[in-house]
C-alpha cells in the first residue's frame, strides 16, 4: 500500500422503506470501486437501525476516488435512487496508517515457524 493510500468512509442515511431497495441497487455500485483502482471495498449495513449504510473502500489515492465517483456509471446510479437516500452525502478521507487481515497475519506466522 503506498503511503498516498486513502480509506474513503461514506454514511448513506436511507430513507424509510427503502434500505431493501438501496442495498440491492448500491451493492454493485459499491463493488464497481475496484473497477477505478480500489483494493477493497464493504458495504455495511447496522444491524440497529436497518436504514444506515456506511460504504468503505480503499484507493491509492484521492484521485482514483474522484474518478470513481465521479463516473458516468455511478452518478447514474445516484440519480436513479436518489429517493432512496438522504442528502447531503459526504465522503470522509482517511489516510491509511496500519491494515492487516486474518489470512495475512496466518501467512506471516506460518513463515516465521
């Protein structure tokens, strides 16, 4: 991960009746990220309340985050379900200071053994 690497955090606040509907239109939206350079990405839903969504993805930089949301294809797509969701919708910018996964943390202690 380079050291410009930035995890984005966007809240969606959906509206009543409709956090079926946005999951099922967003899920693939969300997942479209890894087309514009992102490495990861998760659409989450609470468990509280149904209707807060908090996407996460991350990118190499700013830059490939713009180009993503930027894009015909997802701006489209908010548009189309812009009923669905409350705005306005703030994307925050983290700069990525440590990451790790399970799988990862295996790997380097089966190496080590």
């Amino acid at each position: 991960m380079s050291a410009d690497a930035i995890a984005v955090e966007i809240k969606w606040a959906i509206n009543p009746f409709r956090g079926d509907r946005f999951e099922q239109a967003w899920r693939p939206v969300a997942e479209a990220a890894l087309d514009y350079g992102a490495t990861a990405w998760a659409l989450l839903r609470s468990t509280d309340g149904t209707l807060e969504f908090t996407q996460y993805a991350l990118f190499p930089d700013k830059d490939d985050f713009d180009r993503y949301w930027y894009s015909e294809e997802v701006a489209d797509v908010r548009v189309a379900i812009a009923g669905y969701y409350q705005v306005p919708l703030l994307p925050t910018f983290h700069r990525v200071v440590g990451s790790g996964t399970l799988g990862r943390v295996e790997a380097d202690h089966a190496a080590a053994s």
